[in-house]
C-alpha cells in the first residue's frame, strides 16, 4: 500500500529525491514489526497550521514538529502524519544536524508512533530515541545501496 506525500500551504524540498526510498524505508520498519504498510500520508505543514491542530486535537497550546493521526485496522498500519516543516528546521538548527535528517528523525517517529510506541515517561522516550537510531541506520544503509 501506498505512503504519499503531501504539502499543505508550504514548499519544501527537504525530501527532494528521495521520497521513493523514505517510502520503502517505511515499509521495511512496518514489517520490521510484523505489521503491514496501509495507506500513510506525511504531509507537511506550517508552524501556525500545527499550532492550531495541537490546540484543537491535544488541547495542547505550544508548537510541536509532529501531530500523528492513527486509524489502523488489525494487523495494518493507516495513518498521518503531519509535520511542521517550520518547526523541523528550527530544530535541526538547535540540535546541530541538517534539517533534511531531522526530518527523517521525525517522519520515523510518527511511524513508530502509529507502530505502538508511546513517548510520555523517561523510559518510553528513551525506547523511542533508540527505535528512532536503529531505524535511521537502516535508512542510511538503503541510501548506499
């Protein structure tokens, strides 16, 4: 099934070239889990966009990079992913790496979130930075392939 990519009020080319292999880097972590790959959409948005969203579905009033909407069904993983593209570079910036791994950072989070992973406590944070690494890895390795 189909990972799509999509671009509400922004213009991005931090993905430029690559979306066929961040599309088959999704589906190696989902069945990486034993999961199948549903329909996923990453759709990239700008920081006031997000605000409003996180406001409106988490009663959550401060600008995040990433909102993850889950409807799997069973065994098969459906969602979106909506990403701040604003806020994805000004974390690249504060975190010393090139906005475009960033964004490969937090499109694998989404995934993992929609894979069952949670990140509330200390702990899950820190499972979640580790699935986080290992799944980048393997992204690298596809890129060299």
């Amino acid at each position: 099934m189909p990972v799509t990519f999509h671009q509400q009020n922004v213009n991005t080319q931090l993905l430029r070239g690559q979306k066929r292999k961040i599309s088959e880097w999704i589906n190696l972590i989902v069945e990486s889990e034993k999961r199948i790959t549903g329909n996923i959409s990453v759709i990239f948005t700008g920081k006031a966009k997000l605000l409003k969203m996180n406001k409106t579905f988490l009663n959550h009033n401060y600008h995040t990079d990433i909102i993850t909407f889950d409807y799997n069904r069973g065994n098969v993983v459906n969602g979106d992913l909506f990403i701040g593209i604003d806020q994805v570079i000004d974390n690249a910036k504060l975190y010393h790496t090139k906005p475009a791994n960033e964004l490969q950072r937090v499109i694998i989070h989404g995934i993992l979130h929609l894979l069952g992973y949670p990140d509330s406590t200390e702990e899950q944070k820190k499972k979640m930075c580790e699935k986080e690494n290992w799944a980048l890895k393997i992204l690298n390795n596809l890129k060299q392939s």
